[in-house]
C-alpha cells in the first residue's frame, strides 16, 4: 500500500518519532508488527468465510473490509497545552459523525470531551478505500481503530510518568486529562506531550477499554458544533476566506446532459459591470465577478445556443413506461393462491440544505480545491484528470458540509470549479443556485415493483420481488470499494448494479424470498439517496406484507412477529407496539401504521398514527421508533438519525418527489419541491434506543425504509386504499422556473 501511494513507509516512521509533542499512530509501530482494530481480524476472517454464522454480507461488511488494510493509519495529536487532535478520515455532513468520534477519543483518553478536536482530513491517497463515507459506515468501521489508536496515547503518557516519577506504568491511572499516581500526583497530558514524543518513549500498543469501563461513550451527548451552526459561526465552504477567490455561477443547459455549441453574446457579457471572465466548461458556461449578485446577473443575461442531452424528449410517463417494460410480469398464477401488487416510486431530490460548492485555485504546476465531499480521494483525482496535472500536484481540502444525504458522494462543483479557476486564471468560489441543485444534482432513481405473494395452507410459500430503476450512478469510488472488498466474500452473481442491490436489499423475515432488479439505461442524473436501494425496495416490500397479512386475516403485527427470524427483531417489533399501543380505538379516517426494517447490523420498527380525513391533506400526528444499533456510541445522535429518517418517509411517501419534464426536473426550489416542513412533522414523537448489543451497528441511512412504510400503511388503513404510486398526493402546483 506504501508503494502504491508513493510512500517511503520507513520515513514516514521516522517522522512521526520525532514529532516534538506526541503523535500517534499506528504506523509508529514496527512494519509487521501493527496491531489490529479491536474485532477488526474477527469481522476480516469471518467475512472471508461468509461472515457470521447465518448472516449474509451487507453492502458495510464490504466496505469494511475494503478499508481493512489501512483502518489504522490515523493520527492522533496532543498538543502541550492539553488539547488532542484526531485527523478524521470521513466528512461530517451533519451526521454527528465529529461528536461521536470525538466520544470514541475522550473516552479511551479520560478526557474531557471539549479538550478533543476532531479535523477533517484533507484527502489521503494511502488510504486507498478507507476515505469513502457512506453506506451508514463511519462508526461502523472506526469504533475499533479509533479506541485503538487514543488507547494507544493513553499507554505512551502514562509511561512518559511512569519513568520521570519511577512508578511501574501499572500502578498509575489516568483522569480527566492527566496521569494520576497512588500517591496523588498528578501531570497533565500537555505537560507529557514532549516526554512522550521522545525517542526513549516505547512504542506500545494500548488496550482499549471494555465496555463495562466506558462512562461517556453510551451517554447521551450534544453536538460539538451545535452552537456553531445555530450562532452562524460554523464555516462551511463558501465560508472560507481563500486570498483572491471570486464569486462564480454557471449558466446550465435546458436539459440534463445539455452542452455548449454557441454563446451569442459572449463579448457583451464580458463588458457587464463587476464580470471578471466568462469560460465554457462542458457542464455550461461560468460567469466570474465581482460578486455572487454580479456573477448571477452575468449568467442569466448569457444567449446560448444549447446541443441536445439525450433526453430532452422524455418525460414522467416515458421513464415509468420504460421502468415497467424493463421488468419481467410474473405468469399467470393459480386464482386465490398469489396475492400480486405494484408500487411506483417517483424520483426524489437530495435537497441538502447548503447546495454544492467549491473553491477552486488552480496554477500551472499545482490546484487546491475546498469541497465538502464523501469522497475526497475519487475527488482530487478527478479534479487533476480535468486540469491536466498529476495527482500528486492537487490538494484535496475536506470541508464540513452543510447536509448531503447522498449527495456529496459526487465531486461536480470541485471539478467545475477547478474547470474554471484553470480557464480564468485566478481562484474561484463556485455557488450552484438552489435552481441549479434541484434541477442538475442528484436524485434518488425513479423505480417500479412488482411483488407476488404465493399462499398455502394459510402461509406464504414464497415472496417474490422484482424491482426496475433508472440505473444509479456509482462513480465516485464506491465501485473501487466494493471490487476490493468483495473479493473477500463468496462470489454475488450479477453484475455491479445486482451486486449492490443484494448487499443492501433483504427480507428479515423467514419466508423463501427471491428479490431481484432490472436497471434502466437512462442518464439521469442519479445517485445513493440515504440508502443505494434499500429505501424504496424496502418500503414496497412492507407495504405489501401488511397486505399479505390482510389477506390471511391476520393482525399486521403479528403476522410480522411470527415471520421475524430472530429474537432481537421481536423485541424491536413488540417494543414499538407497546411503546405506540398498537391496536388502539383511533377516529374514523384515521389509523395506525406499522413497518419493520433491518440493514447494517441494525434494525428498527416504526409505528405512526396518520389524520387522513381530507386525503389531500393527510398529517402523521403521532410517531414511536424503535431501534436496535448494537452499541449506540452516542445515543442522542442515533435519535437524530432516526427522526430523520422519519421526517424523510414523511415527505417521500405524502407530497416530495421530482417531475420530470422534457430531459429536466420542473422542481427548483423548496416551495416547490414538497419536502416535509415543521407543520407536516408529529409533535408527538418518542424514539427508543434498545439495550446494547454488541459492536456499533449502521445508523444513518436505517430510519427511511421503516418510517416510509408505516406511513403509507397508516394512510391505507386510514383511507381504505393502499398507495401505489408515491408520493401519494404529487400535482404540479406551482408555476415552474424558466429552464
């Protein structure tokens, strides 16, 4: 790995030695001598034989293990007044992701969570696969090497006390930022920092602690940068003050996939006030000046003539048309045996709330670009590949991002905005417009299902799904990925596309089923949307179960209770049921909804209550989610995750999704795409976090499949239809913007 990341490991040994305060990690030990994550060699060894008894791979296994190798390449810094920094492989996009890490650190330190900082890393090439955040990974992958790297501090200032106090390293504890002795003394880790960093320090591999021994790790924690964001004061990429750095927006084509063939008023444009330059790039055309007003104003006034996308006659019927065309109807069955039902999912926009951008300042022998993305190595390679310098010559700045959901596993603005910093010849701060986010971002892929449920003797003998979606676009590394984690697990028939579907889409429940997925070809501009294809693969599925239970007349919870494989899913399922009082006398036109889900070694049920008496304005009033995550590293975060993931089924299955008109979305703004606001949200909601199980479990991505379902069942039950085609109430009620 040294070598492929053109790397002289020895002196990166020697380097970290002789840091003037103490720096670890993990490569300060001898090569082959590394220590491995806590659990890492076990998940390793058991994915390589099919993971754990009885348990397929899910798409996080596979990550895991691609980033196996180099999981504890990571450093970890005190400085001398006390304060530690972990450099931070993965993005914060307002998952929490810096707090609970930062947890993981103060914890195996005896640290005060405020004295730990936890930076973002700029791209690290040596990493290989172990940058990529997504998948519901993060904590996933670095709870162990992350206890292992702090303990491994931990060890190394108790043994700089141990020799200048002459104490055996046994007998000393640490506390609150400092080394303890039996007698009572005490020094601060900054007062250790330089002792510890010395030659005569040994390099030894701490042991983390036991679960039983943590105190804040578990403990329900707030936000690190909660008071940032809501005071203005966090920095996000349009935030930072880059020497010269000029505003610049990019007049986009009327279609997706549009180009450039001729800009009519290209000298008049130039001459407007406050216009610095005015470039061609293949996405458009970029207009840079003075200010963002100046640059918008430029852009707008540009008379193009645009060639075609691809696409620019197709629309929403004709993508549904193809989607059923491209899968196989079932045969003919036997009258009173199949229970068979569609669903229709349109395409849904990732709508973060702070829309891509870049900084960009490309010379003739080096770039910097600032981007918040997920994938920073596939990033900075992109951008050299644009700018026609080598890798090693771009730098790569990870920035916080301000939501992503998907989203910025894609690189666009860096690239365009290195595009255009190399074409104007000066450094740019690229801004897409919330028109330009909605409307040439990412979507979630529109999808349709067909499922069949064979009956007999009062169970099912078998549940069959099959699944068409415009084909997701994966190149932003995750392919890279899965290629090199995969080829630790059993062969997965199919190619990339069929692969991921079965790594992220499978039944808890015990009855056979067969689950299968025919892509579309269509270059849409697709991407993972909280999830590859779990969201609405998932959602279909136990919408049709309570059907299934409708038809064999039973109780929807209990139907799902006695399918259930493991013990673990039951007390999930009959914990939501108790906590929600399942089964209650609700008015007519309203009802309850209920759904289960399970995916990255968690799992969740969720149970709403849903006002359907004017159908056009149906209201979920009333929510219980319940979840199993194994170890829960920062409780209070797993419930942001999953309120999230209810207020995303809330608006996906009721009014939020995309149009798709003649090659280009009609949505460009958030009073046109309907996601949920505060007035559709229950005020009447308890998540519940279930006992420790185990290692950490996925989080971020588990919430939608459930709370999507469980709405949709409420507005059936309520309404006396079920939905097949979501969202359930999407008119075109606005007037579009000029494309």
């Amino acid at each position: 790995m040294a070598d492929k990341a053109g790397l002289d490991r020895r002196g990166f040994l020697t380097h970290v030695v002789a840091a003037p305060t103490l720096t670890v990690a993990v490569s300060l030990l001898p090569a082959g001598e590394a220590v491995a994550a806590p659990g890492a060699q076990e998940r390793a060894s058991g994915a390589a034989g099919g993971l754990l008894p009885g348990l397929a791979p899910d798409l996080g296994d596979v990550l895991i293990l691609a980033g196996l190798p180099t999981s504890l390449l990571l450093t970890l810094e005190v400085g001398e007044d006390g304060t530690v920094v972990f450099g931070l492989p993965r993005t914060e996009v307002g998952q929490g992701l810096t707090t609970s890490v930062g947890m993981l650190v103060a914890e195996e330190l005896d640290l005060p969570l405020e004295r730990v900082r936890v930076r973002l890393d700029d791209a690290r090439p040596e990493l290989l696969f172990n940058q990529l955040t997504g998948s519901s990974n993060s904590i996933r992958s670095l709870y162990g090497p992350v206890r292992a790297v702090a303990a491994a501090a931990r060890s190394r200032l108790a043994g700089a006390a141990a020799r200048q106090w002459g104490v055996p390293v046994g007998r000393l504890v640490t506390r609150d930022g400092a080394v303890v002795a039996p007698d009572g003394r005490s020094a601060a880790y900054g007062t250790l920092a330089r002792a510890a960093a010395s030659a005569r320090t040994e390099a030894v591999a701490g042991t983390p602690k036991a679960v039983a021994e943590q105190r804040l790790v578990g403990t329900p924690t707030s936000r690190v940068d909660a008071r940032a964001m809501v005071t203005g004061r966090q920095r996000y990429t349009l935030d930072l003050d880059v020497p010269g750095a000029k505003p610049c927006m990019v007049r986009r084509p009327p279609a997706v996939n549009g180009t450039v063939e001729l800009v009519q008023n290209l000298d008049e444009v130039r001459a407007m006030p406050g216009v610095l330059a005015v470039a061609v790039i293949p996405t458009g055309v970029a207009v840079v000046a003075e200010t963002f007003g100046q640059a918008l104003a430029g852009k707008e006034a540009l008379r193009v003539v645009w060639g075609p996308g691809g696409l620019d006659d197709v629309s929403d019927g004709d993508v549904r048309s193809l989607l059923r065309g491209a899968v196989p109807p079932f045969v003919l069955g036997l009258p009173g045996r199949e229970v068979d039902a569609e669903f229709e999912f349109a395409p849904v926009s990732h709508a973060p709330l702070e829309t891509n951008s870049a900084v960009a300042d490309v010379r003739a022998d080096r770039a910097t670009v600032w981007t918040s993305t997920q994938a920073p190595i596939a990033a900075r390679s992109a951008v050299a590949l644009a700018v026609g310098l080598p890798s090693s010559r771009v730098e790569l700045k990870v920035v916080q991002g301000g939501g992503s959901f998907g989203r910025r596993l894609f690189f666009d603005a860096a690239v365009e905005a290195a595009r255009v910093s190399k074409a104007a010849g000066r450094p740019v701060r690229l801004m897409w417009s919330r028109i330009d986010d909605m409307r040439h971002g990412r979507m979630r892929p529109p999808t349709f299902h067909r499922l069949r449920a064979t009956l007999l003797a009062g169970a099912v003998a078998r549940f069959e799904h099959r699944m068409g979606c415009v084909e997701t676009d994966f190149r932003h590394g995750l392919g890279e990925a899965l290629t090199a984690g995969a080829t630790h697990l059993p062969p997965l028939n199919g190619a990339f596309g069929q692969t991921l579907f079965h790594l992220s889409v499978a039944s808890p429940y015990g009855f056979p089923a067969v689950q299968s997925l025919s892509e579309l070809p269509l270059r849409l501009h697709t991407g993972s949307w909280r999830g590859v294809y779990s969201g609405p693969a998932r959602a279909a599925e136990e919408v049709f179960v309570d059907e299934v239970a409708g038809r064999l007349g039973r109780d929807p919870v209990e139907f799902r209770r006695a399918h259930l494989r493991e013990a673990h899913q039951r007390a999930v399922l009959d914990k939501a049921a108790s906590l929600g009082s399942w089964g209650r006398s609700m008015p007519r036109g309203t009802a309850q909804g209920i759904a289960f889900h399970e995916e990255y070694r968690s799992c969740t049920a969720c149970l709403v209550e849903l006002d359907a008496r004017d159908p056009q304005a149906p209201r979920v009033t009333r929510a219980v989610v319940v979840a199993d995550v194994g170890r829960a590293v920062n409780p209070r975060g797993v419930e942001a995750q999953l309120l999230g993931g209810l207020t995303d089924g809330i608006a996906t299955v009721l009014r939020a999704g995309l149009h798709f008109d003649n090659g280009l979305p009609l949505e460009g703004s958030y009073s046109q795409f309907h996601y949920a606001r505060q007035k559709d949200s229950p005020t009447d909601v308890r998540v519940h976090v279930m006992p420790d199980r185990g290692e950490p479990g996925g989080v971020g991505e588990l919430g939608v499949p459930a709370a999507s379902a469980a709405v949709a069942n409420a507005f059936a039950r309520a309404t006396g239809r079920v939905p097949r085609s979501f969202p359930v109430n999407f008119e075109v009620d606005f007037t579009p913007f000029p494309r």
